[in-house]
C-alpha cells in the first residue's frame, strides 16, 4: 500500500511515525501538549464545566427511571457506573513479562528530544511503579462498555427533549414516568453508524425506551453483536465497508426522515459530554480509596481508542478536574491508529491510517476506525500525552493474563490499555515523557495508574472460549 505524501515527509522527519508506517508497536508523545492553565479558557468556550455539570445533572434526573426499569443499577441507585480495583497480580505478571514484551526505541526521537537530558530519562527505571487499577467500564450495566456513558446519555437527553417540548415531561417531575412514555416515543426513530459497542447501547436503551432503532454497522462488527441487537428489536444494516461508510450512511438515512435523529460518534457533544462525567464518579472512588491526586500523587490514564468519542471525553474531563496532575494516553492497535495519526499529522479527521500503509484492520473491532473524529482530536489536541499502539496478538495475551491473574474477563480491544503501563518506562520515548513532566521516580512510586476497560459484559460464553482460543500474528 502506497503512502500518500503527507504521511511519507512525517515519516522521513519522525522516527516514531515511520515505525507506524512500518507498522511495529510504538509510544508517540504528544509535542502539542501544554500546561492547563494555558487552554483553559479556550477549552471552556467549547465544553464548559457546566456543560459537564448539565450533563451529570441530566443522568441524576433518569436515575429513578434506569431504576425501576433496569434492576442491575439497584446498587447505584439508578446511576451507571462502573467499579474500579486495583489489579496487584495482574501488575506482577505483567512485570515479569515485561522484557518479553515491552516495545524499545533506542534511536534518540528529534521531534520530542528538544529540552530533555538524556541522564534524566535514562535515570527512570523500567517497570510498572505505583499502584495500578482497572477501571471497569466492561462491566457497565444496560450495555457492557464505555459506551454507556456517553451513548446511553445522548438518548436520555433526546427522549427528555421531545417529552418536554410535547408536555409530557417537567424538569421537576419523577422520571420513572418516562416509563409510561413509549407509546409516545414510537413515533421517533433513532440511528446510529458504530463498529459494536456504541450500536449496543444506542440500540439497547432507545429500544427499551419504545424508540424505533436503525444500527448501521461496518464489515468490522462482530456477529454476535449484530445478533443481539436484532433479539431487541433493532435493525440492523450492514455493510462491506468500513467504519465510516456506515456512519455516512447512517447520516444520510436519517437525514430523509423528519422524526429520526441520528447519533453522531464524529461529532457529537453530547456523546462527549456523556463521557466527560466520568472524571468527577472517578476522582469519588479514588478519594474512597485514599488516593487523592494532586501535585504529589499524579495519575496516569491509558483509554483504548476508536473514533475518538469516549476516550477523548473522558481525557477531557480528567484534565478538567486535574490539570497537570493527571497524564491521558490513547491505546490503538498497530494496523488502526487513527488518533495517532490525526494528532500527528495535524490533519484531524482529515488524516486516514490507510494514507500510512496501514490497513486498518484489526481484532480490536472497537477501535477500527480508520479515520479519527475531528471534534475529538481538534479540543484534546493539547490535553492528550501520547498514544500507545499495540498488536493484535498482544490484546489476546492481556486478556488470557488478566483473567488468570485477577479473573475478570474484558474484550480484547479492552485490553489495548495494558501495553501503556507496560511500555511507559520500557520505551524511551515514554522515559522522556516522564522526566519532561516531573515524573521523578519517587512520584512514580507514588503515582496511580489507571487502565481503562472498555468492554466485556455482555460477550456470550461461547464467545469467550473462542478469545480463549485465538492466536494471531503480531
């Protein structure tokens, strides 16, 4: 496959991204990357916090509703949140293993090395300091992924917005009665374009509401999701095209049809916004924790990555609540680095993985997007640290070592999230990030690492032996 000429000059002049093109796994560190204070207020012209308050209001309002319609959220009262644990055997394992399958970049990187003494990096030890935790949003409930957030958020907000304008819903009100609402909602229809997981949970919560469903899926979506959908009443289109084909499609179907909205991964706010309340549900758990980030606990956060929608509102929100104290990586497979590339190349959604060499074809069907969101990539193209990509042989390795260390079973592309703490301190482009940033080894002992699963809940059985199973090439 040819290289198109943009992605052949970032090549010649970034040895990082030449090993994309040459399709090994790397670390790519973000040379956009600025202090808090300096984009804050910018940032806020986009998504303000009270955007993001808004938002957290909105789910606290369904909450009587997710209630009484989905018992699995009895616990939370209402509220879909995810647990968060620390993996101790699961960071053992993956130490131990850490020669066998760290990523090593000994050429100095030019476009990154500018200000950093070499000492200073080399001084950083390999290895998975501080404490590290899953935070599983695999084990969602209604939708079993981090799609939940933000894709279960964004129908809420439609379906609160059409009760109200028609009368049938206040602010004020119980929101158990949206319960009594589908004979209303029928009438509606809501679209989608998705790999999987956001077609679950956009097809899953707009069925239950009484919403007609129209999940247009890529050649990437697995089977078994396209049949679970189909059980709750969706329908499902699908095409031989990839990712975006589907959500052009999905576009324009929605667009001849005055009572059907359509769900925008490129684009959307909401989505985003769905996404983003995670941080302050977060920063709750690690107070009950006793981890309290600040200036001398920082937190470092690894979110695989598609489109862009979910790690980028999360990355968000993070930096919002933090600032400096906390450290966002992406996760990508080596054939679909779609945010890589974008940030990379400052071509946004303009930049595709194929322009690279690269196929974009990959088991991790989550994150098979070959170009990234320009909304995501435009407002996080200075809050995101870096970027991590991983082969697809690996992802089933994680997921095999995780389930015999800690038994708990997420996705594969879940498991792109591991070759972050994995690699941090192995790579020197990682060692680099952390001596630029502060991250002395002291602060690194100190630090929380998060590793962020996106999927898994709602895999059947069968399945899973199937992943138990699979070996594929690096």
């Amino acid at each position: 496959m040819k290289l198109k000429e943009y992605a052949k000059n970032l090549a010649s002049e970034n040895l990082t991204i030449r090993d994309v093109t040459e399709k090994k796994e790397t670390v790519w560190i973000n040379d956009k990357l600025l202090p808090f204070r300096l984009i804050d207020g910018l940032c806020q012209l986009v998504v303000s916090d009270e955007d993001i308050a808004d938002a957290e209001a909105r789910l606290a309002r369904f909450a009587p509703y997710i209630e009484k319609c989905f018992p699995e959220t009895a616990e939370t009262h209402g509220l879909i949140e995810s647990p968060l644990k620390e993996i101790p055997n699961m960071q053992k394992r993956m130490q131990e293993t850490a020669c066998d399958g760290a990523v090593w970049r000994k050429d100095p990187e030019p476009a990154y090395a500018s200000g950093v003494q070499s000492e200073d990096a080399e001084s950083l030890s390999g290895g998975i300091p501080g404490k590290l935790l899953l935070k599983m949003d695999s084990h969602l409930a209604i939708a079993g992924s981090v799609k939940a957030r933000g894709g279960i958020y964004e129908v809420l907000k439609h379906a609160e917005t059409l009760a109200i304008e028609a009368g049938k819903l206040s602010l004020s009100d119980d929101y158990s009665k949206v319960a009594d609402l589908r004979n209303f909602f029928a009438q509606y229809t809501v679209q989608v374009g998705s790999t999987g997981n956001l077609g679950l949970s956009i097809g899953i919560m707009s069925a239950f509401l009484g919403f007609k469903v129209k999940v247009h899926m890529s050649s990437d979506a697995k089977q078994w999701k396209k049949d679970m959908l189909r059980g709750k009443g969706v329908e499902v289109i699908e095409y031989r095209d990839d990712y975006s084909k589907a959500v052009e499609e999905g576009r324009k179907n929605s667009d001849i049809d005055p009572k059907s909205y359509f769900v925008d991964d490129e684009y959307s706010v909401d989505l985003f916004l769905g996404y983003a309340v995670a941080a302050n549900r977060l920063d709750r758990q690690l107070k009950e924790m006793d981890l309290h980030i600040d200036e001398d606990r920082n937190l470092i956060v690894y979110v695989p990555a598609g489109v862009g929608g979910a790690p980028g509102g999360i990355a968000y929100g993070l930096k919002r609540l933090y600032g400096d104290n906390v450290h966002v990586f992406f996760a990508e497979p080596v054939m679909c680095p779609s945010l890589l590339v974008g940030f990379a190349s400052q071509r946004f959604e303009n930049a595709n993985v194929k322009d690279f060499g690269l196929s974009g074809e990959t088991h991790a069907d989550g994150l098979a997007c070959a170009s990234p969101s320009g909304f995501v990539t435009r407002i996080d193209n200075n809050l995101v640290s870096g970027d991590f990509t991983c082969n697809d042989g690996r992802l089933y390795d994680y997921m095999r070592m995780l389930m015999k260390t800690e038994g708990i079973r997420i996705e594969p592309s879940s498991c792109a999230a591991f070759a972050g703490p994995a690699n941090l301190l192995s790579h020197e482009n990682g060692r680099k990030y952390a001596a630029r940033n502060g991250l002395t080894e002291k602060k690194l002992e100190n630090s929380v690492q998060i590793c962020w699963a996106t999927g898994g809940r709602l895999v059947p059985e069968e399945i899973w032996q199937e992943y138990l199973k699979t070996k594929c090439n690096p």
